[in-house]
C-alpha cells in the first residue's frame, strides 16, 4: 500500500503571523539551539501536530535587503523540506552577523543540522 504523499508546501499554518505569537516563543523558549551565525529560539506548541516558524532578520546583522531575501527564502526552503521531522513547535530564527557570508549551501547544511539538533531537544523536552 502506498503512502499519500506529503504536503511540503509553506502556508500560513506554519508561519508565525502576528506579534503574539513571536512574544510567545521569545517569552517562554524552551529550546534554544544556536551556531555562530543564528539563534533558534522554540516552544512546544499547543497544537502539537506540525511546527511553525518566524523570521528575524535584522538589517543591523545583514545589511543588503538582496541578501536578507536571500536568506529568508533559504531558510524557509530548508524549514519546508525538513517540517515533518521537527513535531509541534513554534520557531525563531534570529540572524546575527555574518550570516549573510554563507553561501547557499553552506546555508543549506547550516539549517540542516540546526534543524537536527532542534528535534532531538525537542523530542527531550516533549518527554519531560
């Protein structure tokens, strides 16, 4: 029997659409996972079924608009690819500099394996 085939779409049930629920996740984060270049903030969400994610990216830390799209819409590819193996949480993707530096698929494995390491606290904090 096949498996139905996966929606790997980004719409707004998985983007963090208002300024509450960006409060949310910087108010009580519960996971924090970061790498030289970003900061992964997230919560456990009430929903508990798929994750939802924000962007930060501040013109203080990536100063061309061009490389902040860039970034953004690397990021969201990477998020859209990897949303069934994060679960039910809300996520802040804060930028710092340097960011911009990265290449695309230095990008790419930078949020690769962000994504990782956030499942399994993830998968920890679930448990607890």
């Amino acid at each position: 029997m096949d498996n139905p085939p996966l929606d790997l779409t980004f719409n707004k049930s998985l983007r963090l659409l208002d300024a509450n629920a960006y409060k949310a996740v910087f108010d009580d984060a519960q996971i924090k996972v970061s790498s030289k270049n970003t900061l992964l903030l997230a919560r456990l969400n009430k929903t508990g079924t798929r994750p939802r994610l924000g962007l930060v990216i501040a013109k203080k830390n990536v100063r061309l608009a061009t490389q902040r799209n860039r970034i953004k819409r690397i990021i969201r590819e990477s998020f859209r690819l990897q949303q069934y193996q994060l679960g039910g949480v809300d996520i802040v993707v804060l930028a710092r500099r340097g960011l911009d530096q990265l290449d695309n698929s230095d990008l790419h494995q930078l949020f690769n394996q962000l994504w990782l390491q956030l499942k399994k606290k993830a998968a920890k904090k679930a448990q607890s």
